[in-house]
C-alpha cells in the first residue's frame, strides 16, 4: 500500500502534475537551457539532485524548526537550501572535478530556481513524510527533465528548419511549451482511478 | 577587489555611480519609463515567466500578483539601494535575497489578511514571488548601483510593466476562458467558454500568440523606420532577411 | 522489369544484388543494339593534363612540335599519375589554359591533325610488349602506367595504382565491373557483346600478374547478350591457355546481377556479389579485392596485344537532343562539339551531360574535350530536362530506401542547408558516393546530392586549411 | 516578543550554522582559479570567431592570461576594450593595424561574361560544382553571396553587380568570408594596403579580355608604374609587396586599361546594396 | 567495321572541318547547368498528399452514410478552417495561397472533421481546422516543419477548449436518418450549442465499457454501427483502406503495424490477467479511435521517424500509452495524446533509430577488416 502511495506521488509529481508543463515552474532554464539534448539532460539531473537535497532539507526545517516559528518557512527555506547546495557544490568540485564540470556548473543556476522552492513548499503543504517527500523530489525532478529533454528534441529539430522571423525565439518556444503541455493533458487522471 | 557595487572593475563606460548632486527629474522620468514598455519585463526581457503563466487565468489574480510583486521589488529596490555601500561583494546575492524574502513574507500575510480569497487562488505562488527573476535581477542590475529615489523609479516602472503584462495576458484568458472580465460577465450569457485559456496549455499558448503579436509590432515598426531612413542606413538593422 | 532468375549453363541462378538503391528508367533501348562506329578524325584535340584523379601530368612537347599518333606528350606527374599520348598525329598548337568539363580552366595541349598522315599509331616497340606473360609483376605494373590507363568507369582513377599493392595485401579476387548501371549509357553493353574476347583476355592478363584466385565479371540482367558472350569468351581463354601450356590458376566466372542502380559503384558490387561490406572510408584492397572496369580491361589488352595505349575510348551519345544517337569511338581530347554533330546535334538542345545521367556532369560548355573518364553525351532538348518544383521536405523515408550506404540523406541535407559541418561528420556524410539516388526518388524535388556535394566540398576545404595550419605550426 | 525572539534566535541560529559551514568549506574546498579569467572573457565580444586563432572567446582569455597572446590579436573588439584589457593585465595591447577582407575580382554581371545558365540551389560553393557556375571566368566571384551568409557581423552586403560589398567599419579581419569562398577570392589585408588587384585570372591579353571586361591580362603596366620592386607580375598577375618595395601610390593603377588594378581608399565597391530579401534568390 | 582492330586497312582519314557539319556549324545553344542526377521518378510531394486524400474517400463517405449531412458539414467546416487559415497566413514568405497547393492543409483539415463528434457546431470544427494550421503548423514555418501533427493539434485543442461539446457523441444509425443534421452543427459562432433534446446522446463503446463496464459487440465495431467520432467508428473500412496506402508506399508500414501489434500483445495479457477489469484485445483494438490514428495520424511523415528502426520505436510507443491511458488514464480515449506525445519524443527516437550505415558497426564506426 505505502509503494503504490509513492508511486501515486512519483506519477502524479512526474506526468500529471508536471512542475514545467502544469505548475509553470522553473520557466527559465526550461526555455534558456533547453537548446541542446546533452546538456539538457545534464541540468535535469542535476536539477534531480538538488531538489533530493532540497526535499531532505524541507523535512529537517519541518520537523525541528517551523513549527516554533511559521512565518519563517520562506526565508528559512531559502537559506538553508541556497547553503546546502553551495556546500555540495564546493564537495563535488573538490572530489570530483569531471562531475562538477557535468553537473556542477548547473547547481547555481538551479538554487534560484522556483521549482526548488516550490518543491518545498508543496511538500510542507501536502505534509509529506520524509519518504513521500523523496518521492516528491524525484518526481518532480524526473517531470522536469523529461520536459525538458522533450523540449530541447525539439528544439535542436528546429534548428534545421526556416522559423518566420517574427515567430522564432521565445514566442515560438512558448507555443512548443503549450503544444507538449496540451498532450501532457492525456496524463490527466492517471491511476487515480486506480489509487 | 574593495570596489563594491561594480561587479566587473573593467565594466566599460555602463557605469553610473551616482555621486552627490541632485536628483535629475528628467533622468527620474527615464529610468521610470523604460520599464513599462522599451525594457518591459516580460516582453522584452523574457523574465518572470513562471508567475506571469501560473496566476493570470484569472484578471483579479494578475492584478494581487502585480501588486504584491511591486510591493516586494519596490520596498527591497529602497533597502538594496540604501544598503548598497555596506553590503559585501561575495555575499550579495544571499543579502538581497534575504532583504527579498522579508518582504515576501510581510506581502504573504497582507494579503492572507485582507483577501483570503485570492491568497487561496494564488497559493504558493507569492511565497515563490522570492525567486522571481525580475526582482533579483532589478536588484543586481540596478539598486546595487543608483541611489534610492532612482531605484524607486526604475522598480515603479518595471512593476508598472509586469504589471501590464500581467493584467494583458490575465485578461485575455480570463474572457475566453470564462467569458468575464474581474468576475463581470461581458460576453453574454450563451457565450461558449473556452476552458483552454484558464487550463495551462492556454497559458503558453496566449503567451506565445502576445510575444509574437509583440514581436510582430516591433518588426513592422523597424521595417518602416528602415524604409524611413532611405539609402543612409541601407543594409542596417532589419530584423530578419527571411 | 527483368526475370529475377535466369539459366546459366542449365542452373538456375538467384541473381545477387545489394539492399537499397533504385530502379530509374533505362532509356538504353535507342543505342543498346546500335554496333560500334568510328568517329572520324577532326582538325583540332585538345588534351587537358589532367583528366584523372591524381597529379597532373607533365608535359613534354612545346608548341610547334610535330608527334604522331600514340606518342606520349605528357609524362606521369607522380605515382598517381598516368602517361599522356597523342590522340592524332599532327602538330602541337599550344600548350596552356583550357576549359576542363567540370567548369575550371586547366593546362592542356592542343594538336592540330594532320590531314595527309595515315594516322598509324606510333605506340612502343610492339614486340618488346607481346609477350606480357613474362613481365614481372612489377614491370606490368609500370607498362600500365605507360599505357596511359585510367578507370573507363568514369571516376578516372589511375588503374596502375590499384595494382601497386601495400604489403600484407594481395589481390585474391578480381572482379570486373560490367553493370553499367546507369541508365542512357550502353557503350560497356556493346563493348562486352563485340570485344569479349579483349576483356576476358585483359581481365586474365591483370589476374595472372597480381596472382588472384579468382576472377569474378558481374554484368546486370538486362544485357543478356553480353553475359552469353563472355562466358563463351571465358570458355575460349580457358582453352586457348591450356593450349598455350599457361593454364589459368584462378576462377573465372561471368555473374549475372539483378538490375538496380548504384550497383555499379565498386562498394555495391562486392555487396551484390561476395556479400561483404567495404570498411567505411577503406578501399576494396581491404578485404584484398581489386575491382576494375571491362572498358579498362579492352585497353590492356589492347595495350599489350596491340600496342596501343589509351588514345581512344568508347562512349555513348544519346538523349533527345541527337538525332541520331550513336555507340562512338572516339579519340581522347576530340571537342564534344565535333561529337555532337557528328550524331546530329539539334540546334534547341538546353542541356549536356558528360557521363551517364545518375551521376554525370552538366557542361557549361561545347568547346571542352571528350576524356579519358568519358562514358557518354547526354543532348537533352527542353522537353527531357527536369524541372522538379521544390517543395519542403515531408520526411516520407524514400531516400533512405534508397541510399545503398544506408545513410540518411534526408538529414544530411537538412544538415547541410544549415551548414552544420560537424554534425555532418558524425552522420558520416563523407561515406556518401553520390550516386544520386536519393535525389532520384525525392517526392519534394530537393537537390539531396547537390547539397551534400557542397558541404562535402566546405569540410574538404575545411580539411585542407585545418592542414595548412598544422604544418604551419 | 517571545515570537520576535524566536524568530531572531533561529535565523542567527541558521545563520551562524550555514555562514560558518561554509567559510570553513571555502576554506578547505577551495579550488584555485585565476580570478582574472572570467573578467577578460566578460569583456571580450563573444562571437567565438576564432579570428584570434584561439578555439572561441574562454580560450583566448586564459591565452591571454597566461601571457600568451597580446589583446590586440583580438580584431573584433574596438581599441578601447583592447586597452583596458591590457591595462588591467598589465601587458602591452600590441601593435594591431586594422584589417579588413578585400575581394580579388571586380567581375560582376555586367562585366564578366555569363557562358551558360546556372539554375538550383543558390550557394557559391554548390554552383562552383556544377560546371563552375556558369560564369565564363573560371576564377572569378559567383555573386550568390556565400561570404554574405557566412559573415557573423552583418559587414557584406551584395550590390546590383552581384558583387559583395565589405562594410569596412563593420569588418572585423574574422576570416570567415575568406574560407566561405570557394574560389578563394577574399584575404584579410591592412587598410594601409590600398593598392588591390581586383582580378584572380591567370589569363593573358584577349584571352583574358574575351571573359571578363575587367579582368587583369597582364600588361605589366601598373609593374613598371609603380616604385621599383612593388608590383612584381607574377604568373600573369601583379602581385604587390608592400615589403619588398618603395612607397604605393595610387600611380601604378593610372594605366592600367581594364581598372583591374584599383586604389581603394575605403570600400572596394560603392554601389548601392540590393535589398536583403533579394540577395539570397536564384539568378536567372 | 570492327572498331578495335589495330591495323584495319580502312583507316579513317581525317576529315576537314566543313565536311563534318555539313555547312556552318549551328549556332552554341544556351545550357542550362544544373546539378544531377538528370532523371526523377515522378512521384511529387503534393501527389502523396492527393493519395492520402483519396484514401480517405471511403472513410468520408462511411462517416457520411452513418452519420448523415452533419458529416459533410463538420468536415467541410473543419477544411475551410484549414484552408482558409493557411491562405492567409502564408508561410515563409510565399505568395499567397501557393502553400495549399501541396494539398496538405486541406488533409490536415479532412482528418480533423474526421475525428470529431457529429453534433460539434459547425464553428468549432472551423477553430479547430484554424488552430491545428495555426498552431501546429504555421507556427513552425508550414509544411515539413512542423514538430507534431496539425490536425491532431487542432483536436487536442478543441478537446482542451470545449470538453462538453467534443464528448457529446449522438448515437447514429436507425434513429438519425441521412438528411437529420443535428441542430447542435448551427450553434452561431462563439454561443454554446443548444442543449441536445431531440437527439439521442450517447456514449461511445470505449466510454461504455469504462464507465459502465459493458462492452460494445464485435460486429458493430468491425461495421461501424456504433457511437463515436466521424471518421473511427467502421474498422473494417479504414483497415482496407490502410491496407490500399500501405501496398503504394504512401506511408510507412511499420508504424500502423507496430501499434496495432502493441496494443493487441499488451491488452491481451492484461485481459488473461483480469478478464473482468480489461477489455478483449479485439475490442481494444476495433474500438475507438485507435485504427483511424493508427492508420491516419501516426503515420504522418513529417511528425513520425523516418528510419525504420525509428518508426518500430514510435509505434510501440503509442501502443503502450494509449493501453496505459485507456486503462488507467482519467479519459476513456488516448490515441490523440498518445501519438502528440510520441510526435514529441520523435526527435530523440531518431537519435537512436538511424540505421546502421554500410561499412560501419552499431556505433558508426567502420567495421574491422
């Protein structure tokens, strides 16, 4: 029973509820970084990775200190994530400098993105334990890359073609968003009926 | 590297240290008006993205949205600016976020209070009002380095200018989507809703259609000012030579 | 459509081919039974210096000088590099910059012929040639290049050269390419059906000098003719050999090929007949293979039967701006004008093509010379020239189908629109032969090869500065 | 004020937790990188033209960084950057002498001659394969503007003569239209080189004049012209020695009788473009 | 005259120029150069449209004799949306209206009428033709660019817009005779449609058997004699007529026959697992809309793969998510989305679906020797 929970929020988080394509988060790097499949994919995981990090952070903020002080859940969550990450960054950077030029150059970039935040925040609302909350994370994470990696196939295809020049850029990204958002639409329901 | 404020000691010419002297009204007036439509935020700038398609299926949404982000931008623009002496170079980014984040704090609740019911639609949407790339980036690129009153001007204008896209994109969906305008049915009463607008296909897509119309605009507009400017100008800036 | 089987010596044989290609429209039926004729002697040949693959030859005559036919007038300008002879006897008018066909200008020798001689060829002292048997390998080898012998398939590639073998290679088969794939194009159709004997015994001369075991001619099915009359061919060697007390070593056979277009590039055919694939970017040698054209085995034979080197070759003039369309044998260097009207040139032809229509050149000009590598004039008269409307490509997969290389030329010209010249390299757009096909069978019309030539071309000067820079360094 | 309390205390507490990690962290994590790099790239143009003869912009600034190559091998940025980029390293910018991409041919449609009708795919380089195009002058420019589409810096424009026309202000010597030629009719030359020889055909007399009005066909006139030693005539064609010789003076190029030979103060061509739109179709 | 005999006693002699032509030479024509190859093989881009089209015929026809005028106006309103969107909003710069000479916008505009319900006001149908050009198309340059399947977009937005009215299915046959257009096709641009009194609604034999678990018989699938979109009801029909295109090559094989071969492994097992919960494979195969997409929309060349490999990949693909969305999805119908999903995986299918060129492994490089 407790898997299918989590494979319910694994699915739901991942197609349904697409934090790109349904909850319009992490619009920039979605439209900025989504020129090239291989590094596409590398913020993806990436992005993975942090929002693992971040959901194990929101759980800790949770349990031992929101509750003395509510109104904080924002602030709290935005330095206690932006420091976490700064510090693995500079762990894989020092142990691994083939992994930091693969993934690390990304974990900036992703700390100021919503989608971390929002992940938090859901997750305190949906009052998901430390185990629902990890498979919340890797959801989430994993939606955004498969948008993502869809969106940068895309993309690359473009390339080759003649785009109007009024259309090219982000006007016609927006549309290919919407266009991959509408077919995400079939997701709608998935095994709820089944849940 | 003592030099604060410039993040590049060999930054050229863009630097405008605002020294003593008084305030020019003229420049006031500049760095007001540029947000609302020749840097416009959205348009223009292709920032904040993720609350510009997450609220506006709704016009009051985009109107609480606008305001709470100008309350932020324009409350934490006036800290960042004044503070901008003090504030260490390594860790100003984590400064303006945490002078950001107060105020969204303080925004959350205001709104929690008075409109309860828009906080719910909203929902977690202005706590991420932190994130926001036009906010930060107003920060860094402008409070950092201007005094006060233009910091205020410039972050007037751009809330102005997110605002107005806000409440373009908002509209729009919320008149095809429900057929009301701030909950007002305009459209008649038979009228077919078309439930797209308010889903978040419809937001990327309106999205899409308004940039382009922009676009649209600003290369019909160079087209004719290039047809304007004759043989002086000849091969210059067109847009595109599709 | 040809029969898929045929009988060979009573045995039903399944034709071999390669997967992909196409099946254009042949167009053979207007010269295919048409014999060979002699093209008369005109007043003036021109003989660029290089008309092959390689170093440009050297000249060795000046202006004013005398030769007669079949005296050598340029040398080899390096291994990669045949012996230039005079087509005509006459005298040298000049010795300088020359339209080429494909549109450069290049050095060529102009000779004027002299009416009053009895054209005798000239060629080296036949009797030191005869006897070719014992020549060693070597020497063979050398005679080859003297002979002035360059591929008659068209790509005019030194034949010399391919018998030059690297260590840790050897030439275990032969195969000799008589498919003619190309549509229009009958003149190797005709030169197997009234000289096999020359091409047998070519084919044979070169088998015995580079020890092959065995020697394979694959001719497509429809030219029947030609594949009866090189296996009696073959029968006839085989006995006049073992007469002779030098019985062949080798096998020798005739295969029949089902008729599709490229097979004629040498790739394909070691596909169709062994069922092995070349290597990408590797030569037939890699898998000990040498592959040679029956047009550059009659010259062999001819060379040292007959002593005469390669001063004439056999083409084919067709299209519906001839009228009367012709097997021609034709001096090296005659101007296409003088061919042309030979065979009626009609005054509304739009387009000429040198070489067969799948892959042959289109001349921006008449006053170039018929060369070495020539297999044919094309006279298209409005009425056959293609205007294909171009139209956005629908990725419908035809030209994958067609490709023999099982590339993707879809995406490569694509690609290449865009200039996107590393990317290319990866979907290996150097493996392409530009055979045509795909261009062939494209519904929208898009210049798929034309394309590809041109980016082939940028990563080729690419190439080259990249070099420059290096040795710089 | 219990609440402020709180609130005070844990964000200290937070805080002090985090700022302290992560001073320790970068103090043992660190990894050394000069610091000077990303501010050079920062200022360097970006366009990754490779004009420097560095692999893109980053290569070029650590190049530099460490010494290698003096800023002024970059030809895209103006004087002022390359200063500040010198001064701040503090090294010298180098000597850099502006270049700018001539054209080795004045043959456009009205000049040269037009044997046969070229019809397809509208580029250079594909023309040039299919019997040389159609243009009588073997060596002579297409006129289908492959260097306009290769040039990044919007610098060539084709005029009504089919003939590029190099924006000489907004030339930056990148090369590009150089190796976009297939008939190799551009190089990157100082703008002190005023003396061009518009012409590439290594034709003599009426066989040059047959193909081109313009064309070079190897008087000699401009050689004996010019101070002794400049203007050498070299495989038919006068080639100019700027080293070799004594001062160039526009001189040499009053006798020539084609106008192959030019003095070119600024632009090569001073025609009016053809629109944009128009310069990418087929020629008919 | 034996041409190759060396010392032949009639040598020709050279013959003087005038001789040759026979007076004046004529006058150098003009060439024209052109690149190779010099021979094509006639089929043209617009021609495989006008196949599609024409393959279509029977399917259109069947949609009219079961579902009366109401067939013909949708369709027609759905193409005029097409067309007219693609007329003026020419793409590229191309004059005006040469772009519908292709005959792909009035396909894309066919097929879209095809998949919809008949009581559909006649103006959706045109939004959604307009839409689907608009969107799915002209957005990216016109024909051959565009990264999913314009009438599938046009669908996908109407069913996103007007989720009442593209999911109201009247019910055909016996009660609506061929000259009964249903009043719900006049509905005035931009109103709602009346609510649907005198026709019988119903619900489709997808729809039956998810929401009511009853399951539509055999025969009427395979016929046609059932509720659902215009053009997907008669299997026997579309399954010919695919059959028809497939033998001339008009489209890809593969790509029909791996979904269909998808869905019927797949549903097969799930039905031997739980007979009860899942439907036959028949049924999931004869129901819906899956032979009509299958048929018509996947096989798309400009959306689909074009290596072989690619295609079997895309195919599989569509099978299990239309299995996976009409058995546990919230909808009872997935092959729209099933196939823009894949439409959008397309590009990465064909990283991987490239055949292996000659002379070279797997991987691309050259095989050993």
């Amino acid at each position: 029973m407790i898997m299918r929970d989590l494979i319910w929020i694994f699915v739901g988080a991942c197609l349904i509820n697409n934090f790109t394509l349904s909850y319009f988060l992490g619009i920039c790097p979605f439209m900025g970084v989504s020129s090239r499949i291989s590094t596409a994919f590398r913020l993806g995981l990436a992005t993975i990775f942090v929002m693992v990090i971040t959901s194990l952070c929101a759980s800790f903020l949770n349990a031992f200190i929101l509750p003395h002080a509510p109104y904080l859940q924002v602030i709290s969550f935005i330095v206690v994530i932006a420091s976490t990450v700064q510090f693995v960054e500079m762990v894989i950077k020092k142990l691994s400098p083939a992994l930091f030029r693969a993934l690390g150059i990304f974990l900036p970039l992703i700390t100021t993105n919503c989608a971390i935040l929002a992940l938090a925040l859901f997750q305190t609302s949906k009052e998901y334990t430390l185990i629902q909350g990890l498979a919340f994370a890797l959801g989430a994470g994993s939606g955004f890359t498969l948008a993502l990696v869809l969106m940068a196939g895309l993309r690359e295809e473009l390339e080759l073609s003649t785009i109007p020049g009024v259309i090219k850029g982000t006007a016609l990204n927006m549309i290919i968003a919407g266009l991959l958002s509408l077919a995400f639409m079939g997701f709608a329901g998935l095994f709820s009926g089944a849940a | 590297m003592a030099d604060s404020g410039s993040s590049n000691p060999l930054m050229l010419g863009s630097q405008q240290q605002a020294g003593g002297g008084s305030v020019d009204p003229d420049r006031m007036y500049r760095e007001f008006a540029k947000g609302i439509w020749k840097e416009n935020p959205v348009f223009v700038q292709v920032l904040g993205m993720c609350p510009m398609l997450a609220v506006t299926n709704s016009a009051i949404n985009a109107v609480a949205m606008g305001a709470a982000t100008a309350f932020v931008l324009v409350f934490s623009s006036i800290f960042v600016s004044l503070l901008r002496s003090f504030i260490p170079k390594q860790v100003r980014i984590s400064t303006y976020i945490i002078i950001i984040a107060t105020f969204v704090t303080v925004a959350d609740m205001a709104l929690k209070a008075a409109f309860p019911v828009v906080h719910k639609d909203l929902g977690a949407f202005i706590s991420l009002i932190v994130v926001n790339c036009i906010i930060l980036g107003r920060q860094e690129a402008f409070a950092s380095r201007n005094r006060p009153l233009y910091a205020v001007a410039d972050a007037i204008g751009m809330s102005i200018g997110f605002a107005f896209a806000l409440l373009c994109l908002g509209a729009t969906r919320e008149i095809l989507g429900s057929g009301t305008l701030f909950k007002y049915p305009i459209m008649g009463s038979n009228f077919q809703p078309w439930v797209i607008m308010i889903l978040p296909p419809g937001g990327f897509l309106m999205l899409g259609m308004i940039l382009l119309v922009f676009n649209w605009a600003g290369q019909t507009r160079a087209k004719r000012r290039h047809r304007a400017d004759g043989e002086a100008n000849a091969g210059g800036e067109v847009g595109s030579a599709s | 459509m040809t029969t898929t089987a045929v009988t060979s010596g009573g045995v039903v044989i399944q034709p071999a081919s390669f997967r992909h290609g196409i099946h254009p429209d042949e167009h053979k039926e207007r010269t295919e039974h048409l014999e060979v004729e002699r093209l008369p002697f005109v007043s003036s040949y021109i003989l660029p210096l290089s008309q092959h693959l390689g170093a440009p030859c050297r000249a060795v005559v000046t202006a004013g000088q005398s030769v007669t036919r079949g005296q050598m007038i340029a040398e080899p300008g390096g291994f990669v590099s045949p012996t230039l002879h005079s087509p005509v006897a006459g005298r040298v008018a000049n010795v300088g910059s020359h339209r080429h066909p494909n549109g450069s200008m290049v050095q060529a020798i102009e000779i004027k012929a002299d009416p009053f001689d009895d054209q005798t060829i000239h060629g080296p002292a036949g009797s030191t040639l005869k006897d070719w048997y014992d020549l060693s390998t070597d020497d063979f080898i050398a005679r080859v290049q003297q002979s002035g012998l360059v591929g008659m398939g068209g790509a005019a590639f030194p034949t010399h050269v391919k018998y030059k073998l690297p260590d840790g290679k050897r030439c275990e088969r032969l195969v000799i390419n008589g498919c003619e794939c190309e549509p229009y194009l009958t003149c190797d159709h005709r030169l197997m059906v009234e000289q096999p004997d020359a091409v047998v015994q070519g084919a044979c001369m070169v088998a015995t000098k580079l020890n092959a075991d065995q020697v394979v001619i694959g001719v497509e099915l429809n030219k029947l003719d030609a594949i009866v009359a090189l296996e009696e061919a073959c029968d006839r060697y085989r006995d006049q050999a073992t007469q002779a007390g030098r019985p062949i070593a080798f096998d020798l056979a005739v295969m029949p090929l089902k008729v599709k277009y490229p097979q004629g590039a040498e790739k394909m055919l070691i596909k169709a007949l062994f069922g092995e694939e070349v290597p990408a970017g590797k030569l037939p040698l890699d898998l000990n293979i040498v592959v040679n054209n029956v047009g550059s085995m009659a010259a062999i034979s001819d060379y040292f039967l007959r002593s005469q080197p390669v001063i004439e070759r056999l083409l084919t003039v067709s299209g519906s701006g001839v009228i009367r369309p012709a097997n021609l044998l034709v001096p090296i260097g005659t101007p296409v004008r003088e061919v042309l009207q030979h065979c009626g040139l009609r005054t509304d032809t739009r387009q000429v093509i040198m070489g067969g229509p799948m892959m042959g050149q289109p001349l921006a000009s008449l006053d170039v010379p018929v060369l070495k590598g020539t297999s044919g004039l094309l006279a298209f008269t409005e009425r056959e020239v293609v205007h294909s409307s171009e139209y956005a490509c629908v990725r419908c997969g035809r030209c994958l189908e067609a490709c023999g290389n099982f590339l993707n030329p879809s995406r490569l010209a694509r690609l290449a629109r865009v200039g996107r010249l590393d990317e290319l390299n990866g979907v290996h757009i150097m493996d392409c032969v530009e055979c045509g096909a795909c261009t062939f069978t494209c519904p929208s019309g898009i210049p798929i090869v034309h394309l590809i030539r041109a980016a082939k071309s940028a990563i080729r000067a690419r190439q080259a500065k990249e070099r420059r820079n290096e040795t710089k360094k | 004020m219990l609440t402020t309390l709180t609130a005070v205390g844990i964000m200290m507490g937070l805080g002090l937790f985090f700022g302290i990690g992560l001073a320790v962290a970068h103090r043992f994590l660190h990894v050394e990188e000069d610091p000077r790099l990303d501010l050079v790239e920062e200022n360097l143009p970006g366009s990754n033209c490779g004009a420097c003869g560095e692999a893109g912009c980053r290569a070029f600034a650590e190049s530099l960084v460490s010494g290698i190559n003096a800023p002024s091998k970059c030809t895209v940025s103006d004087p002022d950057t390359i200063e500040s980029i010198a001064a701040f390293l503090g090294v010298d910018a180098g000597a850099q002498e502006k270049q700018v991409a001539r054209l080795y041919c004045a043959g456009g449609i009205s000049q040269a001659r037009q044997i046969a009708e070229y019809e397809g795919y509208a580029s250079c380089r594909a023309a040039h394969l299919v019997g040389g195009g159609g243009k009588g002058c073997a060596w002579g420019c297409l006129g289908l503007a492959d260097c306009m589409t290769a040039c990044t810096f919007d610098a060539i424009h084709m005029n009504h003569d089919r003939l590029p026309v190099v924006h000489v202000d907004k030339c930056t010597a990148c090369g590009d239209c150089v190796d976009a030629c297939p008939r190799d009719l551009f190089e990157c030359l100082p703008v002190s080189h005023k003396l061009i020889v518009q012409c590439r055909a290594p034709l003599e007399g009426d066989a040059a004049r047959a193909v081109c009005q313009v064309t070079c066909d190897a008087c000699g006139r401009c050689a004996q012209d010019a101070a002794p030693g400049l203007i050498t005539m070299r495989n038919n064609l006068p080639v100019v020695d700027y080293a070799a010789g004594g001062p160039a003076l526009p001189e040499a190029t009053f006798r020539c009788p084609t106008g192959a030979i030019q003095w070119v103060e600024h632009g090569q061509f001073e025609h009016e473009d053809l629109p944009v739109a128009l310069t990418g179709v087929h020629i008919e | 005259m034996p041409p190759l005999a060396p010392n032949d006693p009639s040598r020709p002699t050279v013959s003087s120029p005038s001789s040759s032509g026979g007076g004046s030479p004529p006058p150098s024509p003009e060439l024209l150069l052109k690149a190779g190859p010099f021979l094509r093989k006639g089929v043209t881009t617009p021609r495989l449209m006008v196949d599609v089209i024409l393959g279509l015929g029977p399917v259109v026809l069947a949609a009219i004799y079961f579902f009366g005028l109401s067939a013909i106006l949708i369709i027609l309103a759905a193409t005029a949306g097409a067309a007219f969107t693609e007329f003026i909003l020419p793409p590229g710069g191309q004059p005006r209206g040469r772009s519908l000479k292709d005959g792909s916008a009035v396909l894309t505009g066919i097929l879209m009428g095809l998949c919809l319900p008949p009581a559909i006001p006649m103006w959706m149908a045109f939004l959604g033709g307009a839409a689907g050009i608009g969107l799915g198309k002209l957005a990216f340059g016109g024909l051959g660019q565009n990264l999913f399947n314009p009438a599938l977009v046009g669908r996908a937005f109407l069913q996103a817009a007007f989720p009442q009215a593209i999911t109201t299915w009247s019910s055909q046959g016996t009660v609506a005779e061929f000259s009964t257009i249903r009043p719900s096709n006049f509905a005035l641009p931009f109103m709602q449609p009346p609510p649907p009194v005198d026709t019988i609604t119903t619900a489709t034999p997808l729809g039956m058997f998810k929401f009511e678990g009853q399951a539509e018989s055999l025969n009427n699938l395979l016929v046609g004699n059932t509720a659902g979109s215009l053009g997907e009801t008669c299997a026997i029909l579309i399954l010919i007529c695919g059959l028809i295109l497939a033998i001339r090559r008009t489209f890809d094989w593969r790509i029909p026959l791996s979904i269909l071969a998808t869905v019927g492994i797949f549903s097969l097992i799930l039905w031997l697992l739980n007979g009860e919960r899942f439907a036959t494979p028949l049924h999931m195969l004869t129901s819906g809309g899956l032979l009509f997409g299958a048929v018509y929309m996947a096989t798309d060349p400009v959306t689909s793969p074009i290596a072989p490999r690619g295609t079997i990949v895309f195919g599989i693909g569509i099978g299990l998510l239309v299995v996976l969305i009409r058995n546990w999805g919230g909808l009872p119908e997935g092959v729209m989305y099933a196939i823009l999903l894949m439409n959008a995986a397309t590009p990465l299918i064909e990283r991987v679906g490239q055949p292996r060129a000659f002379g070279r492994t797997e991987g691309g490089k050259a095989v050993a020797s």
